[in-house]
C-alpha cells in the first residue's frame, strides 16, 4: 500500500525564500537578521508503532543563511509525521546547538491548503539539550505553524530562551516558494 501523507503531502519538495526574518539574544539586548533560507522535505514512508500506530514521515533539511554576509547561521533538520487515525501531527527537529525537541499539535484546513501547528516544552512534548545549554541558554518553550497552499509556503516560529539572566522570545519567520528546478 502506498503511504497516506495526509497534510504533509503538501510539503514535500524544495523551497526557498529570502524574506526571512529572524530577532535572536544578544548579551545587551537582540539583534534582527534578515535571512534567505532552503527547506527540502522528503517522503520517507511510515512506520508502525506498538502495532497499531501508523506514522507517514517527511524528513526536512532547513538551510539559513545571513542576508548581510551570506554565511549560514542556522542549520536545522528533522521530522514531520502525521498520524491519520487520530489526525495529530508532531514535529522533531535537531539543531548543532545541542538541542532537540519533538513538538505535536494539529492541522487545519485552509483556503488553499493547510495550517500545521505544533509546540513543544508545555508538560506533553519535550525539549531535551545539553547540560551546558539547560545551564546557560535554557530553551523552555517552542511554538511553530507552518501554511502551505500550491506553491506558496510561510511559518513563524517563537522559541522562548533563558539567556544572559533573562527571558527571550527568539522568533523566525519566512515566505518560500516552491523550487520547480
Ligand atoms: C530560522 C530559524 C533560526 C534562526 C535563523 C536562528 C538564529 C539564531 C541566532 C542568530 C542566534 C544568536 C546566537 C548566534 O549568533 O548564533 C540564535 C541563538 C539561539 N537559538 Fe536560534 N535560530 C533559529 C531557530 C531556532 C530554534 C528552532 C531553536 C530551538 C528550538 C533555537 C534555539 C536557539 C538557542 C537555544 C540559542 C542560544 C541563545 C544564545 O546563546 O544566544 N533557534 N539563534
């Protein structure tokens, strides 16, 4: 049987987009990085768990590169993965910070496509990272949606730190199209 991607169907392929904005901590206060970035999703398939839950995963490579400098300053890499039968999504995602996470929510239909939303360090879905960033740059919180809709694709994402003795909301945000090369 071919694999049911549900909502995720809709991602797969590569995008790019160079509207990005990211406001990330700085030791006396933030500092706002225009960027342009690729997203390539892949289908992976499905897997099944316990017996009787059935994954279908899209596998992400995130690209982010500094519009002032061209250098890549963010490098990120992950699951999508859609349960059908209890229709939840849950997002995994790996950064060369030493922090991971694994984030669920739901999808909503749209005009022209779907809104995925998820979040993760609320009590249900957790946020592991090491000894060194629980220390010192805490994430305690991660909020994420992304629409796609044909060949248009935009997110925001908020990710709340513990850093230089306070609290920071880090947000990101981005309008892609699809690469059709
Ligand atoms: C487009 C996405 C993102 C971009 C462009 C970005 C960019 C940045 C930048 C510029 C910094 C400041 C430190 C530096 O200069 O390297 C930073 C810090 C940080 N980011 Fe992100 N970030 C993104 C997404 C995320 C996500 C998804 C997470 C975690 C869920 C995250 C967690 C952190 C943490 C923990 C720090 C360390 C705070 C510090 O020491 O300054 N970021 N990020």
């Amino acid at each position: 049987m071919t694999t049911d991607y549900g909502p995720l169907e809709l991602l797969i392929g590569r995008w790019e987009g160079d509207a990005g904005l990211d406001v990330a901590p700085e030791p006396a206060g933030e500092v706002h990085n225009p960027y342009r970035e690729t997203i390539e999703f892949c289908a992976i398939g499905d897997v099944t768990n316990a017996g009787h839950q059935t994954l279908a995963a899209v596998q992400y490579r995130q690209r982010v590169s500094r519009l002032s400098d061209g250098k890549v300053f963010h490098d990120e890499s992950g699951y999508w993965m859609w349960d059908a039968e209890r229709q939840r999504i849950m997002q995994s995602l790996v950064i060369p910070r030493g922090v991971c996470l694994l984030a669920g929510g739901h999808v909503e239909n749209t005009e022209d496509g779907v809104r995925l939303q998820v979040a993760a360090g609320n009590g249900e879905w957790g946020i592991v990272q090491s000894p060194f960033m629980h220390e010192h740059a805490r994430t305690c919180r991660f909020e994420h949606w992304i629409e796609v809709g044909g060949d248009r694709l935009s997110y925001a994402e908020t990710t709340i730190i513990e850093v230089y003795g306070r609290r920071f909301v880090h947000t990101d945000r981005n309008e892609l199209s699809r690469d059709r090369h």
